[in-house]
C-alpha cells in the first residue's frame, strides 16, 4: 500500500487489497466497468468528468470510518458525494476513493421536541417530505435533489432565511468521522470548537454522517408562487421590489431573478423565449393573509403566473424544471451591503443579452433572522448584506463553454464595485484559496486552528479548502 498523504493510482489497489477493504465494509463497492459506475461518478454540473479509482457507498456511520481508514491507509484521494450538487465538482474524484453516502437516508421527527435527525445523504426533497407531515421546516436547498450536508456545512441558504436564518442557524448537533477515523458528535456541549467550525466551514473538518436540526411550524400550506414580468420594465420592477424588501416583515421570503421567459403554457406566446423577470414567493405568515402582505408585489402590474395558498413542498420545487442534471453549470456570487440604483442599472445592462436560454441571475434579499445572529456565533460570518446575488450560467453544449463562462464572469465583475469582500461558501467557485480566506474573513485565523486539529495533514481537501498551518 501507499503511505499515507502520497496519491496512488488504480493500479496500487490489488484485487487482495479490495477484497480484503470489501470483507470489511457493511456497503457496496463499485469498480470502473461496473454497470453502474458510470451513473455513480456523475454529478450535478455536466462540466465534471472524473473517474475514480473505486466509488463506495457505505451503509452507515461506522462503515464510513471503514472508508476513511482505507483511503488513509492507501493514501487515496477522497471525495464526498452527498447530493453532488457542488459546481466545482468536489464530489467526486480522479483516481482517488469517491465515498457516496446515498445509502445514508435515515429521518427522524420529534413533532413534540421539535427536532429532526436525517444522515448525510438525504436530499432537500426528502427531508422537507418528513418535516412537512408535521407542518414543520428547516431553511432548505432551493433545488429538491440537493443535497442536505453540503448545503448545511457551507452555511444554507432557500427560501426560509429571512424567516428563520441560514440552515446552519437551526443545527443542533452533527456526528462527524474525522480524517483520524475517529466518530464525534458535535454540538454545543460535545466538542463545541468543532461544531463552530462546522457551522460554515463546508467539508474541511470531516465526513458529517448525521444532523441534528431545530424544526420549525412552517406550512404545511404557505402563500407563494411565482409572477413573470416582461423584461422592459425591469428598471422600475428592480427598484420596487428592492424598496420593498428591504422594509418587508420576516415572513416575506423569495427572491427576484432574471431570467429568459420558458415556451410554457402560462407564459404569453409573445413573451416565450424572451429576456423577463420572475419573482418567486414564499410568505410564511397565514396563507390567508398572503395577498395583503405581498399586495405591493401584486400592484407591480400584469404579469404572467401566479401567486396563491399552496404547499410548502410545492414552493421548494418551484425552480425544479429549470435546474435538471447534467447541464453544463458555471456560476459566481457576491453579497451586497447595499444595492444602490447605480448598481441596479449596471447589473441590467451587463445582462441585456445573455449566452444561454437556461442562465438565471438571482437577487436574493437577505436580512431578518440572518441579521439577527451574531457574526461570531457560527463560521459563516458576513451577516450584515442586504442583498446575495448569484449568477447561475447553465448551458448544453461544450462548445459553448468559452462563451458562457466569460459571460457570467462579466457580470459578476460589473457588480464588484458594491460587493463585500466575503462571500457565501457554497456558492464559491474556481475563486482559489484567497477568496475562501476573504470570506471567512476575522475567522479565519479560528478555522485554521480547526484545520490543524481535526485534519492536520489536510486529508479533506476537496472542499473550499482551508489548508492548515504545517
């Protein structure tokens, strides 16, 4: 075998050492030729194409640290595949041990405590499914089949956070292997240095098998939906929503993006296929006082879609048909203090024309619960924006590549001048280790303390990595 911290290659796992790692692991291992190696290693972002030596999908905690252990041992490269969502693409791995927890899909509800235990590769959708038959939510993905434990680790953001904060705000508890094999349960009583780190710091610290939320009565029926507005009236349409938003109460969630008009059926004939604007609802109050509280959403004029009293469920699969797997997926994002009109303009005009039909810009408003949390209480700091933005370049052909990257690059540089230095983790991309530092900001000395102590020799490096000090 090869000594720990040194890559090996597929050809360093003999069939001896493979039998002998499978005799010992409760789960499954797939080999490159496998009927379903192919399907195993994809991810989210169309972009990814790596090959792992050995994809393996352990059944439970224990036999991740089975997992953990082997790839130390070997001194394999190890990915982390809990929905695969990661544009970056650190999910899977080449040459290197892919640990695919999609085996992992236990989901506890304590209606009465208020507390829901799910393990690490459970998805938004089944998650909000649980939660839900008791009327209760955490904030969640925006896109169903996300996955829970990268979305959590990197802080969290959806529809709920002005109502309830980001999802690491309700997480209680976590049960972590650590890069030694060892499993720890985190929270504020156990190992509380950890579960700070845990709060934001994305995937640098371990494996999370298991999380412990704090639920919260949401649903089952919200007021929500989706209106579409006719891009030559983005201008006036910006600035409303941003005025409103920016005085709203808590239980006003959602987000205005930019986008191009679907050739659907509720979408005039004249509109489809052309620049638009959506703003997407979640009102968290009584449904039936929804329209009162978004009257000012509905004064904007006529529109296309609709809003109404409809399942929570419902709402989180709003962006579903827009977001499939296996589109090409190249994104940026920054958080705003403030979005004067200047910046509103600028943002308008880098994207009159865009590169692909399926590319959305999405203008989140922060605020609410978000700025009512301390910066220091969790890793993620940077409470105080107003506003996120994030910049979703989705597109089908490679050839298409060049065009579309430089496109979204551009308009995330167009907003610079009135970004914050820091920046939400999971929606960095190929910004490289100073912008992991800048948007960790005063923590990253603390998180580099971290490092060095539950991950020394950087073992979990296919992350927003923090590197530690040796």
């Amino acid at each position: 075998m090869a000594t720990s911290g040194q890559a090996a290659s597929p050809g360093v796992l003999s069939e001896a050492v493979i039998r002998r790692f499978g005799t010992a692991l409760d789960g499954e291992i797939v080999r490159p030729g496998e009927p379903s190696y192919d399907v195993r290693r994809k991810v989210f972002n169309g972009m990814i194409d790596r090959r792992p030596a050995l994809i393996v999908r352990p059944a439970n905690a224990r036999a991740v640290q089975t997992c953990v252990s082997f790839a130390r041992e070997c001194g394999l490269l190890v990915s982390v595949k809990g929905g695969g969502h990661s544009v970056p693409g650190h999910a899977v791995c080449d040459e290197g041990l892919m640990i695919d927890l999609s085996l992992l899909k236990a989901i506890r509800v304590d209606p009465e405590a208020r507390v829901a235990f799910a393990e690490g590769g459970v998805c938004w959708g089944e998650f909000d499914a649980a939660t839900q038959q008791h009327g209760l939510a955490v904030t969640g993905g925006r896109v169903r089949s996300t996955g829970i434990a990268g979305l959590t680790l990197g802080s969290g953001s959806g529809w709920l956070e002005r109502k309830l904060g980001y999802t690491v705000d309700s997480l209680t508890g976590a049960d972590v292997v650590t890069a030694g094999g060892e499993l720890l349960h985190a929270s504020e009583r156990e190992n509380a240095d950890l579960f700070w780190g845990l709060r934001g710091g994305g995937g640098n610290f371990g494996i999370v098998t298991g999380f412990e939320y704090r639920v919260h009565p949401i649903g089952p029926m919200v007021y929500g939906g989706m209106l579409g507005f006719s891009r030559h009236r983005a201008s006036d349409i910006l600035r409303r929503y941003r005025d409103f938003m920016e005085g709203a109460p808590d239980d006003v969630c959602g987000a205005l993006a930019l986008v191009t008009a679907p050739p659907a059926g509720f979408v005039p004939q004249e509109l489809q296929g052309k620049p638009a604007i959506a703003i997407i609802v979640c009102y968290t109050g009584a449904p039936a006082e929804g329209e009162q509280a978004m009257r000012p959403i509905l004064d904007l004029g006529p529109a296309f879609g609709e809003l109404r009293p409809l399942p929570y469920e419902a709402v989180q699969g709003l962006l579903e048909g827009s977001n499939p797997p296996g589109r090409r997926n190249y994104w940026k994002a920054d958080m705003y203090p403030h979005l004067p009109d200047e910046a509103l303009e600028r943002l308008l005009a880098a994207t009159a024309e865009t590169a692909s039909p399926h590319t959305v810009v999405l203008v989140q408003p922060l605020g609410g619960a978000v700025h009512r949390v301390p910066d220091g209480a969790t890793a993620i700091g940077w409470r105080q924006a107003k506003w996120s933005m994030h910049v979703l370049g989705m597109w089908v052909d490679a050839a298409d590549d060049e065009r579309n990257t430089a496109w979204v690059r551009g308009v995330d540089s167009s907003l610079k001048p009135w970004a914050q230095e820091g920046g939400y983790l999971n929606y960095l991309g190929d910004e490289g280790p100073k912008r992991v530092e800048q948007s960790f900001g005063a923590h990253y000395g603390r998180m580099v303390a971290l490092k060095n102590k539950y991950d020394p020799t950087n073992f979990f490096r296919l992350n927003q990595n923090i590197k530690p000090a040796a």
